[in-house]
C-alpha cells in the first residue's frame, strides 16, 4: 500500500517536474514547479519527516512560489525568445546534470551512507518529529542555526539596500500626517451675515 | 484495512455535511443579521421565515451555465475552483471538536493548518490570471499580496499559542488550557489574540478588508469572471474559511470544548451534562457574528492601509508579545504556565 503510494506520487512528480521545463507558458511552468513541491512533501510525510514535508508546503508552496506566480504573472513573458538560447545552453547544461548524477551516484552509492539496502531507520513508535528537531536545533546546532539566520538577515537587508532608490518629486503620503490629522485642521466653520435678497424674481427677469 | 478506509470515510463526510450545511445557512444569517443591521428585513420569502433561501440560491446557481471567457486558459479557470475548496475543506481533518472527536489526530496538526490555509491562495491566484480579465487580475494581485502579508501576523500568533501550550497537537492545545474561562490563552496572550483574529478576517479577504473583492472599485475581484456553480465553489470555499478562522480562533484562545465554568465547585459540575461540541460551537457563532457585525459596521480599508496595518502594526506587536509571553513561562505566572 505504502510502495504504492510512492510511486504514485514520485511519478507525478517526475511529470511535473519534467513539464516545468518542458512547458511553453511561464505562469503554467511555475504551477508544475508547485505540483512537484507538493509531491516531494508527501514523499517526505510518507517517510515519516513529517515536520520537513510540511514546512516545505508553508515556505516553498505556501510563500516563495506565491511571490514567484507574482513576479511571472506581471511580466510579459514571450516563449520563443526563452527558445533561442536552447541550443547554446545545451552543452553547459549537460555538464550540469551529469556533474549532479554522479555527485548522487556518489552519496548514494558509499559504504558510509548506506543508503541502499540499509534504509532509513525506522522511527519509534511515539516518535515526536517536531519535538526531535527542536531540541536539537536549539541545543546541539545552536551556533550553526544561529549564523544561518544572521546571514540570511544580512541578505535581506542588502537585497533592499540594492534595490533602494529615493526618486525626487514621488508623490506619496506622510501616513502620520494623515493620522493625526483632526477636526480643527480640516474642517473651517464660517459664520456668514444673511444678505437680503437682491432685486428679486422680477429684477433677474428684466 | 478497508475497515479504518470505511471508518475514515465515513468521518470525512460526518464532518463536511455538516460543514456545507453551516456554510449554507451561514450566507442566510448574514443576509438577515446585516439587514436587521441596516433597519431591513433580509431574505424572508422562501420557506419559513426565509430558512430555504439558501437552498434555493443554491438551486439556482447550479442551472446556470458555466461561461469560460474567450482567450481564457480553459483547464486552469476551471481547476481554480478546485484548487480554492480543496484546502478549505482538508483542514477540517485536524480540528478536534470535542475530546476525541477527530478526524486526524496528528503532532503537527498547528502546522498542517498554517499549510493548508496558506494553499488556499493558489485558488485565487489561477482564478484571476487563468480569466484573462483585467479586474480579475487586479483582484488576484491584491488579495494574494494581503494573504501572503497577513499570514506572517497570522503565523506569529500561533506560535505564542504554540509556545504557551507546549504542542502543537490541537486536542493538546485545548487540554493545556483545561479550566473556568480565566484558564484559557486568551488572557495570556491577548494581544495575539487580537492580532489572529484581525488577520484572520483579513486572510479571508473580508469586509473592512475585502479590497480584493472590492466591487466599487474593481466588480467582484478575482472572481469576476465566474458563473454558476463555479462561481458558488469559491463561495464555498470563502465561507468554508471564514468558519475555520472561528473554529480554530476558539480551539487556540477560547478553550475549545471547556464549558466557560469547567472545574468550578458548583456551576462545572451542572454544566457537565452539556457535550464538548455545543460549546465549542457556541464560541465559534460568536466570532461568525462578528463577521457579520464587522460587514455591517466599517468601511473598508484603503490598499496601503491594509499593508501599513499588518507588516507595521501586527507583526512588531506579536514580535514583541513574543519575548514577554517568554517571560511569563519562564517565570511561571498565573494559573497558565
């Protein structure tokens, strides 16, 4: 049952990630790219990483595709100029790939990993996945955690230092301002003297 | 094995029958509790004292013809509706409504909502662009921005009640308050509180932050270009979510299935006879009607309002609330922690 659903959804991630590169429209090769994430969190859960496939739902599916859809969907986008390079691209991707398979070939492959035959070990029964990870990622890989976070902090900020532009003559609103804004200084009550009417009906006709 | 599929099916629909129902009679509420707002009747006609009306609204929805717009992208208008009621409908699986009373009772119930609520976005986003419509597109942009910023605010708060609970299992976030109502996270953590319910309406794109509807200004958002049943899938899906937002606004702050009197010498006793499922119901009317007060109240927020009151105002007060509710635990206060 368990094997048949992993090869459910390993094959549907190996289709969408194949028409991710494969698929003419940007906006349609985004949603493919969704699909797969989708997929490798369920083959995550089906592992027992449940915490791991969830959170790549949140961060990748939930946040970083939603702003990529964004991004794709507000740029005019052509296809065929995409095309053009294919070709010049080919060799150097190539390289790319065989580099990676054999990177694989190697890990997988190692006595050390062991991961043929050997497998993942199986978890305890009342295994707390969230609770595991936590512990450790406070306590054993504190400073490794921490200086992740700080570098991930410093991008951030010099990701907006870089695209930071004060442009001259913008019109924008002073928020405060608009706050504070009150009766006394919107709204001027005259008091006028009534005039008599001039000349009348009679007079305008005239 | 086909035992537990049986058992799990028939949980599934026990628990989303009722769920169309309520969403079903929860359009007839608001129309009649906004129009006695508004000095009106509301629907009134069909069936008595208008209880049919959202049957028949539902009937007539289903006759209508499905129209796809010209140059639309075909498979993906009509996936979208699918894609918004799927998540809607798969959170339900990790809400307890009583003890026990559980579809899925899994550890990381807290962030299987985070994900799914957040998968909710994909409906709108395909919607709007897949329409080939510009006010469809202007929806779809404003409310995948306001979904995406509000669910950070959204996030945070459930990590104080995360925090405060010590799990993330929802039956085991209800059981960490155990107790008369002076027990329950509200108090505790009042400012998430409040800032999880202004961004829930917000996550669910309502009045006074519906700007993605905004039908002064851009006719009905994202959903524009939709037409019968289609059209009554987002709308199911929407009032599905708003549901949820009260459902799980009263499992984290309001105690869940605790009667308000729980473990009181007199009145816990006398109240014990009341099932788990009426209260937690009861708290979650509450906060629907709210929905509905809100609707009927304010008007709605200005676009940069809406971003200014969530990355400026929500997130720095739950950052904050944060580093004292850390505080609190540590130091033990009161009868939470």
């Amino acid at each position: 049952m368990e094997q048949a659903v992993f090869y459910l959804f390993a094959a549907i991630l190996l289709f969408a990630a194949t028409m991710v590169i494969t698929v003419r429209n940007p906006v349609q090769a985004a949603l493919f790219l969704v699909l797969a994430f989708f997929n490798a969190a369920v083959l995550w859960v089906l592992v027992g990483a449940e915490f791991l496939g969830i959170a790549l739902v949140v961060v990748y599916v939930g946040a970083v595709m939603v702003l990529f859809l964004f991004v794709v969907m507000m740029l005019d986008i052509t296809a065929a100029p995409m095309r053009e390079g294919f070709a010049r691209y080919l060799p150097v991707g190539i390289l790319v790939a065989v580099l990676m398979v054999l990177q694989l070939g190697v890990v997988i492959l190692s006595d050390d990993v062991a991961l043929v035959g050997g497998l993942i070990p199986e978890p305890a029964a009342d295994a707390d996945n969230i609770r595991a990870i936590g512990t450790v990622l406070y306590t054993v890989y504190v400073y490794p955690f921490e200086i992740a976070a700080v570098i991930l902090l410093v991008a951030i900020v010099a990701a907006i230092t870089l695209t930071l532009r004060r442009r001259q003559g913008t019109k924008h609103q002073n928020i405060e301002e608009q706050l504070s804004a009150n009766k006394a200084n919107r709204l001027r009550v005259l008091k006028m003297e009534a005039e008599p009417r001039q000349g009348g009906e009679g007079a305008e006709r005239q | 094995m086909f035992e537990t599929l049986f058992w799990t099916f028939s949980k599934i629909w026990a628990v989303l029958i009722p769920l169309f129902i309520g969403v079903a009679y929860f359009t007839y509420f608001e129309r009649r509790v906004i129009g006695h707002m508004q000095d009106r009747r509301g629907p009134n006609r069909v069936g008595y004292k208008g209880l049919l009306q959202p049957f028949a609204d539902a009937l007539k929805l289903l006759f209508k013809e499905i129209t796809v717009p010209t140059h639309a992208n075909r498979v993906l208008f009509l996936l979208a509706p699918a894609l918004s009621i799927g998540p809607a409908v798969a959170v339900w699986a990790v809400i307890p409504f009583a003890d026990g009373w559980v579809v899925a009772d899994i550890n990381a119930g807290l962030l299987y909502i985070l994900a799914m609520t957040s998968l909710g976005v994909y409906g709108i986003i395909v919607a709007g662009w897949a329409s080939n419509s510009k006010y469809a597109l202007l929806g779809t942009l404003r409310a995948s921005a306001q979904v995406v910023s509000y669910e950070i605010a959204m996030g945070f708060a459930l990590v104080g009640v995360l925090m405060a609970a010590g799990t993330m299992n929802l039956s085991g976030i209800v059981e960490a308050q155990a107790g008369p109502f002076w027990n329950w996270f509200w108090l505790p953590l009042l400012p998430l509180f409040l800032v999880y319910w202004i961004s829930g309406v917000a996550e669910t794109n309502r009045a006074p932050f519906d700007v993605a509807e905004g039908e002064s200004e851009i006719v009905a958002g994202f959903h524009v270009e939709y037409s019968g049943m289609a059209f009554a899938v987002f709308f199911l899906a929407e009032y599905a979510n708003m549901i949820l937002i009260c459902v799980i606004a009263a499992i984290m702050f309001l105690g869940g299935w605790y009667s308000p009197f729980h473990g009181l010498p007199v009145l816990g006793p006398a109240l014990d006879w009341v099932p788990g499922i009426v209260w937690l119901l009861l708290k979650a009317c509450f906060f629907a009607f709210c929905y509905l007060w809100f609707r009927a109240t304010f008007p709605r927020y200005r676009y940069d309002q809406i971003m200014r009151l969530g990355w400026k105002v929500l997130i720095p007060v739950t950052v904050v609330w944060l580093v004292v509710l850390t505080v609190l635990i540590y130091a033990g206060v009161g009868p939470w922690f």
